[in-house]
C-alpha cells in the first residue's frame, strides 16, 4: 500500500465478513471464517482449488447469501443486500472466467460497467482512465470483445469493473490462463489502480506473486482460513512455501 495513502485513510476498516457460512444446495463451501479488508489495503485470499475462494468473493458480492454471518461494508450490514444494490454502494467483482460480452464490442462491454451511473462527465473520464491502464483496448474500441485475447478480455473484465467507481474491487483469479508476460503486466496495473485509491480483495492461485503484491493474506483449505498474516510472513511461513510456492 502507497505510504502517504495508508496515513490519510488510516486503518478503518471497509470490508468484514463475520462468521460466514455458505452453501451450495446442502454443500457448505464456507465455514465460518471472518476476512477484514481495510480502506486502501489489498488483500489476497489464496488457496487451491475447492477451497471456498470464489464463494467468499461471491458473499462479498452479494452474489451468494449466507446461511450464517453477516456482511458489512463502510460500518453497515449489507448481508441482505442485493448484488446490484452493492454496486452503487461501491462493491464491484471481477469474475473468475472474465465472463464479458462476446457479441458486444469493447466500448459497449465498457459502458455496460456504468449501467448504474447517469454522471456523462464522470462516465468519460472514467474511461479515458481505463484507457490510460490499458491502450490496447482504446484501439479497439469497435472490436466484438469476444475476439480479443485472453489477456485483452481480463483487461476489458477489470475496466468494466472500474466503471461502476468502485470503493472495493473484488478480483477472482485474474491470471488464470494466461501467459507470465501478460500476468505481469496485469498485476503491474493492479497494483497502479490500488495505489490511486481503490481498495482491493484478490483471490489468486499464483500465491507466489498475489503475496508480493497485497498487504496481507488469508490462507484458505476446505471452506475455512488456515492462517492469515501480513503477506510478508506468508511467504516466510513454511506451511505456506511447502504447500502453494512448490518449495
């Protein structure tokens, strides 16, 4: 986190997750863990396969609802919340699979991202900014988005997110599938996006590189956090090199 950053937004906290128990049907993905995420900070949720990732980031979002526990967001309960009502309050998911509109183009993938804004001003310059972050996707403003590639549709995935002006981005694996380059140059916009303000919970299989980024780490097996801790431990910490950076 930017130091000048840390001092003028303090430690408040914007995202917690109390005692969380989610289902799928009568599968508990989730079983009562409890995340902070405080302003400014970004966080990483690392984990393999199975391990109730997603679910987490999804519960965050509204997209799934907990059995048990409750969500807060800016010192409020949203647990009975909608998903797009926590859009407007500032939450925004970037999912896993980047699931943007094939058929539509760049700039219409773009715009649907603000679908809840009606500032034009704000709307234009917020995607110059996207622009700025990725100039690849300003030149092809008219491509269907189905036609880029991998690492252009995480691209547009992640501008389409900031479109709606999100206090807190949610990110779901943004380097799955792609090319170390392509990951890197990803990572490296992460981070500017986190810097200029935005608050971010990062679920990433790549522990390695999702702890070097974030502030600090929560560790997550069969539903439940294992260890947390600044990011700096985890990668210090035997448990963590032994079973998610192959040492």
């Amino acid at each position: 986190m930017n130091a000048s950053l840390r001092h003028i937004w303090g430690l408040l906290t914007m995202l917690e997750l109390r005692n969380i128990h989610t289902y799928y049907g009568n599968i508990r993905a989730v079983r009562g863990i409890s995340i902070t995420v405080n302003n400014n900070e970004m966080v990483c949720l690392i984990g393999a396969n199975g391990a109730g990732k997603s679910t987490t980031l999804m519960t965050a979002s509204g997209i799934h609802t907990p059995v048990e526990g409750s969500v807060h967001f800016d010192g409020n309960d949203i647990t009975g919340t909608s998903a797009e009502e926590r859009v407007t309050l500032g939450i925004s998911q970037v999912p896993e699979g980047r699931l943007i509109f094939p058929d539509m183009s760049v700039l219409e993938n773009l715009e649907l991202g603000a679908y809840s804004r009606n500032d034009k001003d704000g709307i234009r310059d917020d995607l110059d900014r996207i622009f700025q972050f990725f100039p690849v996707l300003q030149n092809r403003q008219k491509q269907r988005g189905g036609s880029l590639s991998g690492g252009e549709q995480q691209m547009l995935a992640i501008g389409r997110s900031l479109m709606s002006k999100p206090k807190l981005l949610l990110l779901d694996e943004p380097s799955l599938g792609l090319a170390p380059l392509i990951v890197k140059q990803i990572f490296e916009i992460i981070q500017q996006i986190n810097a200029d303000g935005t608050t971010i919970l990062l679920v990433e299989q790549n522990a390695q590189i999702a702890l070097q980024v974030t502030d600090r780490g929560y560790v997550m097996e069969t539903g439940e956090i294992t260890i947390e801790g600044t990011s700096a431990d985890l990668l210090a910490d035997e448990r963590v090199r032994q079973a998610y950076l192959g040492e």
